[in-house]
C-alpha cells in the first residue's frame, strides 16, 4: 500500500504514484498549518487573477487534521467569489 498526502491539485509524479498503484491510501489526518494552501486558491477571471480562500471554522490558527476540518459559512463567502 502507498500513502500519499491528499494535493489540491497534484504533481505529475503525484498522479504517476496515484495511477501505478492498486491500493492507495489518502492521508488525511495530517494537520492543517497556518501557512499552508491547502484553502486557498488562484483562480482565472476575465478581470485577471483572483484569490479565493475559503474561511475556516475556528480560523487561520485552527489545528486540526485535514479530514476534521469544517468550512465557515457565517460570511457569504461564496456569493463574493461567484459574481
């Protein structure tokens, strides 16, 4: 069995590891860290480049695994990045 990080959007090599192998597990315990991308994006309008980052319960600071962590939905977030 091969484990490998859960990627945004992953590398090459990622996809290769992900596609050779029969039984892969997704770590998602690993923690979420402050200065990581994992809610965070770039993304292509026809006003140039926007950032969305989706809030966090808890925070910037929240210190949880991956598969704990919950979206804040208490600003409307999404209406801002959909117009």
């Amino acid at each position: 069995m091969q484990n490998i990080e859960i990627q945004y959007f992953g590398s090459v090599y990622w996809y290769k590891i992900l596609f050779k192998k029969t039984n892969v597990n997704l770590n998602s315990f690993v923690l979420h860290q402050k200065s990581s991308k994992w809610n965070t994006t770039l993304l292509p309008s026809a006003n140039g480049v926007v950032r969305l980052s989706v809030p966090l319960v808890g925070g910037r600071s929240v210190r949880q695994s991956l598969a704990d962590l919950k979206i804040a939905y208490r600003d409307n977030w999404v209406a801002q990045h959909t117009r």
